[in-house]
C-alpha cells in the first residue's frame, strides 16, 4: 500500500452505489452505518452475496479501469 493511496482514502466517505476495493475483491457501497462505518455488498470465494458493515477508511477507491 502505497502513501497515496492512504491520503487518497481519507479525503471524504464514498458516496451510494460507488465500486471501491475492500481486502481481495471488489465491493458496492450500500449506504452509511454508525460511526465511521458503511454498509458494502460484495461475493465472497464461496460465491455468497454478502452485505458487510465496514470502516470507510478501509475502502480503497478504484482506478479508473477494472480489468
């Protein structure tokens, strides 16, 4: 992880319906939970949709290509 990205991250909290990067997969921001959280949906190895409270400075925003 780069210095950059850290700043990057700590400017504001991702907005509804944004794509960041969460650990190893990609994730949908669902909305704001308590405190510095945010709800995120995302399919884990197994296959199963899941819906996540987790701390917004965590996200890292995408690049802007995927693949």
């Amino acid at each position: 992880m780069t210095v950059f990205s850290i700043r990057e991250r700590k400017k504001s909290k991702p907005v509804r319906g944004a794509l960041a990067r969460y650990q190893d997969r990609i994730v949908e921001v669902l909305g704001e939970a308590r405190g510095q959280r945010v709800m995120i949906r995302s399919i884990h190895a197994d296959g199963v949709e899941r819906c996540t409270a987790v701390k917004w400075m965590n996200l890292i925003p995408l690049d802007s290509q995927l693949f």
